[in-house]
C-alpha cells in the first residue's frame, strides 16, 4: 500500500494538482491552499486504491528466450498453462488467504522463468547432438584404429593416436549431452507437475479456515523455493557441461 501510495503522489496529474495549489494558495488567497491540499491527498488516496496502478508502474520481466524446438515448446507450454492456472486460482480466493498466497505465486513465477532457461539450454544441446553423428564418429575411430594397427612409423603412429583421442573426447562429450538431455526434460516434467500440486493445493486451501491456511500456504511455497534451488544447482552443473558447445 505504502509504494501504491508513493507511486499515486508522484504521477504528473497529481503533481500538477499540488503546484496549482500551492501557487494558487500564494498569489490568490491563502485559503485556497488547504482546499488544494485536500483535493491532491483525495485523489492520491483514491488512484493508490487501484490495483492496477502498480502492476503498471513494475518494471517489465526480462523477456523470456525462444523456443523453437517443438519438444521444449510443449513441454514449456504445459508449464505456463500450469502456473497460469496457479495465479487464477489464488486471484479467486478471498482477500486475506489471497495475501497469503502471494509468495506462492512469486515463487511460480520464478519457476517459470527456471523452466524457459533451462528449456532453451536443451535446445542448444539438442541443436548440437542433431549435427553430431555418433555413427560416423565411431566409424571415424574403427577406421584410425585400423589405421594405428597398421602404421610403423613413430611420428604417424604419433597424429593417428592424438586423432582418435580427439575424436574419443568428442564421442565422450556427445554422450554425456544426450545424459543431460534426459535430465532436462525429467526436470521440466518435475515442475510441470509439481505446479499441478500447487493448483490442487490452493483449491484445497480456499475451503480451509484462515489459521490453517496461512499455515499450509508457507509450506508450500517452500517446496517451490526448494524445487527452484535444486534446478539452480542443476543449472551450474548443466552450464559447466556446455562449455565448448
């Protein structure tokens, strides 16, 4: 209420009405200062009753990345409609158990955004794995391997054994992608339906007493806080695996 109220003191309008005031209080008539002043606190009261004031004034989220990949894209879409649904169901609550939620919702919200970046990191991986064909780069080792049982001479032998270990590394790495792979979608699919719980969870809490409510609503906004932190550590490991994509 307190920043609604600062955010509704500081609009231009508002702000004109205040020097008209003053101004007129100064050079016309005293009494017309107080008159003024109570016209501006009225009109900043009322605007700052308007909860639409500061959602408009909140800076815009950082712009989500572009899926294009139609795996991440369902999966991510799932999710949005999840938390969507979320939102919708604490905004149907009532004023106090609303209030309460409210950290349930931030937290959502954050989740989504985990979800997106980390969708958008599989991309990635999966744009790479798409160009790396792990049949050809076996064929590529069965051939030097060939090769090095075949060849006499140390230099040769040198560059065949410095290329198969290349390629080895390259294979190696290739595998471990398609292993992240599977972990990104698993951790996707972990949110997706935990947002589904939450939803069930704050339908179930709008026909709980006030004191319970409040209570379960802390509860669950921690399991989201505690989801968000392991896909926070799973982004560290999943970001160390990229390097050199």
């Amino acid at each position: 209420m307190n920043n609604n109220l600062t955010i509704a003191a500081t609009r231009p309008l508002h702000i004109i009405v205040l020097l008209a005031s003053v101004a007129a209080g100064l050079a016309v008539t005293i009494w017309l200062l107080p008159l003024g002043l109570l016209a501006y606190a009225a009109a900043v009261a009322l605007a700052a009753r308007d909860p639409a004031l500061a959602a408009a004034a909140a800076p815009r989220p950082a712009p989500l990345p572009k899926l294009t990949s139609p795996t991440f894209r369902a999966i991510v879409g799932e999710i949005d409609r999840s938390q969507r649904e979320v939102e919708r169901s604490v905004g149907a609550a009532p004023a106090v158990l609303s209030n309460a939620l409210r950290p349930v919702v931030a937290q959502s919200r954050e989740l989504v955004t985990e979800a997106h970046d980390l969708a958008s990191k599989g991309q990635i991986i999966e744009q790479y794995l798409a160009t790396a064909n792990t049949r050809q780069l076996q064929d590529q080792i069965n051939g030097i391997d060939i090769q090095i049982a075949n060849t006499r001479d140390a230099y040769t032998l040198q560059q065949l054994q410095e290329t198969r270990g290349a390629l080895a590394d390259r294979q190696r790495n290739a595998a471990d992608l398609e292993t992240y792979i599977g972990r990104i979608n698993a951790q996707l699919a972990n949110i997706d339906a935990s947002l589904d719980n939450v939803l069930a969870e704050t339908v179930r809490l709008r026909t709980a007493d006030a004191v319970a409510a409040s209570s379960m609503s802390g509860q669950v906004a921690d399991r989201l806080r505690d989801i968000k932190a392991d896909m926070d550590a799973f982004q560290r490991v999943l970001d160390s695996a990229m390097t050199g994509i």
